[in-house]
C-alpha cells in the first residue's frame, strides 16, 4: 500500500492546488463524503468552483456566540473589514457534527474537552455565515483566499494571544474552549464544513443565495435576533460562574443521602479556590452525577481541566496567508 493508493488505485479524487495548499489535504479531502457531496452539489451551480471557493469564507457562530450576544458585533466586524455577508443560515451542532467538523484536529482534544463541548454545543442553534470579500483593497493581501485572510483575522484560539483588531478580541476573550466562532481555513475547508453543516436541500439554498453576491446581513441580523428571543444571555465570565457553581454543588450536596459522594463534595467545595481545586470540584460532581447547570460548568471547566493532549500534533494543521503566498509563487495556482 503507498499513500493515498491501494493496489494502484486511487482512494479518492484529485483535488486541485487552488483548494488547499496542503498536499495531505488534498488527499485526505479527495475520499472525504463531507467534502465531495459538497463540491458536486456546488459544481451544478456553477462551472467555477474553484474560483466561488476562492472567493468566499464561512464562519461559524457558535452558542457561546449566541448566549453572550456577539451576533451583531461579529457581523459589525465582518462589515468593517471588506466581508459581505451572502448568505446566513442556522444548524445544530450535535455530538456527531462536532466531531465531523474538527475530525483531522480532535485527536489533540482530551477527555474533558470533548465532554466540556458536547454540554454546551448542542443548547441551542448556532448560526453559519457564508463571506465574500468584496475587494482586493489596502490591507487585503492579494491571491489569498477569503478563508485564509479571514482566518487569520479572526485570532487565534488562546485568549491571551488575541489583540486589538481580531474578531476574537472584539467578541470576548473567556477561555480556549469558549472561542464563540470558528472559521475554515481553505477554500477545501468551506466546502467540507458545507457539508457537515447543511443537508442537501438547505446546502443548495446557501450556495444558491451565495451566488446571487446579494448582501444578506438583514437575514443575519434577524436570525440572530430570532435566537436571542429563544436563548437567555448568559454572563461567560468565570469568577460569577464559580460563584453559582459553588452554591448550586453546596445545594445539592445537601439534598444527598451521607455517604462518600457527599463527603467528597464537600471536600472538594473546600479546596475549589485555585486552579486544581476547582478541577477536583468538577471531577467530583461528575463522579457523583449532579445535574448541574451546563454553562457554568462549562464556563469553570473550560478554565481549569485540561484542553491538549501532550506530545501530538493534528492530523490537519492551519495554514497562514503567507504558506498561501509561497504556494502560489511555487504553483502559479491561479
């Protein structure tokens, strides 16, 4: 067997250069379902994938965005930095389309990260936004694609790395997990998470919607504004969640029969003052099955519990606008 063949044949189709500038992408990508069904659909729409890839971004709301009331900001930002808004859509983010979406990164996700995400993703609809820059003005770095620039301007997912200027600085810098938006990274990238987000006959109504070029933040604003009559806001900063967490694991430590769950909670309440001690907490209420209110849960894990898993790296790593200029200096893509 040798890399993306068996026996002499192929595993999956040969994607072009102008989608990713990563060859084991491409590989990967060319026997990815997610990523095909995507692009076939598209390629009955239009006779110029590449270049509709090229030209557009999506970026995704997720429900940390919606509780905490980053809608409007997100779609203010995109405005001032050259992104027109095409099309703008909800869907849910189950367990499952978690995983599907992060597949090539998640093998660096621990335990408590994956348990983390599935109680909060899932609370309510996330909102995905399709971009097309509208020009290559000052500051647009040319022949890169609308993914990567956006990318690159959305920040990076490490609170304390973010500065001024980047989406993640202007949407709140709460925790690694709580990052409220995510972006593709390539034009192969969009077309996959497409995919992931949108059956078919909703996928053909975005793509429909994004080809017309027509500016769709009305609709963005009042999906946005539809969600946020159906979702309390919630406060995603950590010292009130602790604060409620704390009483809420008190209260119903209370309620419980004496025993050894209950006097680990109690144990456990006594030392959450620092980083381990609110993880023991944590770890505690797991072990004895409290059902306890998701987002504060979250809000504290997602600040004290463990986030990577050591010594590996994603199967799939992100690509900067400048490995995007040296790919197309070497391949003259477009």
């Amino acid at each position: 067997m040798t890399d993306g063949t068996t026996n002499g044949r192929p595993f999956g189709d040969d994607i072009s250069p102008a989608l990713s500038c990563d060859p084991r992408k491409r590989v990967l990508f060319g026997s990815d379902t997610y990523f095909l069904e995507s692009v076939e659909q598209l390629a009955t729409l239009t006779a110029d994938v590449d270049g509709f890839l090229h030209q557009h971004a999506a970026l995704l709301l997720k429900p940390d965005a919606v509780v905490s009331r980053q809608l409007p900001t997100t779609i203010d930002w995109l405005a001032g930095e050259g992104f027109r808004i095409v099309a703008a859509e909800r869907t849910r983010l189950t367990p499952n389309t978690v995983r599907a979406l992060w597949y090539f990164q998640w093998n660096l996700a621990t335990p408590e990260r994956r348990r983390l995400a599935d109680l909060f993703t899932d609370t309510c609809d996330a909102v995905v936004l399709v971009v097309r820059q509208d020009a290559e003005g000052a500051g647009v770095p040319p022949g890169a694609p609308a993914s990567v620039v956006l990318t690159e301007r959305k920040g990076p997912t490490d609170p304390l790395a973010r500065v001024p200027g980047q989406l993640r600085y202007a949407t709140g810098r709460y925790s690694y997990l709580l990052n409220l938006v995510h972006t593709p990274d390539e034009p192969a990238d969009v077309a996959r998470e497409l995919g992931i987000y949108f059956g078919a006959a909703l996928r053909q109504r975005v793509y429909a919607s994004a080809l017309s070029g027509e500016d769709r933040s009305a609709r963005a604003h009042e999906l946005g504004e539809r969600l946020h009559t159906e979702v309390p806001e919630r406060d995603l900063s950590f010292e009130p969640a602790a604060e409620r967490l704390k009483r809420a694991v008190a209260e119903a430590g209370e309620a419980l029969a004496p025993g050894a769950v209950r006097d680990e909670l109690r144990a456990a309440l006594l030392t959450a003052r620092d980083r381990e001690g609110y993880q023991r907490l944590i770890e505690a209420v797991w072990r004895a099955g409290l059902p306890l209110d998701s987002w504060d849960t979250v809000i504290v894990g997602s600040h004290v519990l463990p986030m990577k898993r050591k010594g590996l790296a994603p199967v799939l790593g992100g690509v900067s606008v400048s490995d995007w200029h040296h790919h197309l200096a070497r391949s003259a893509v477009r």
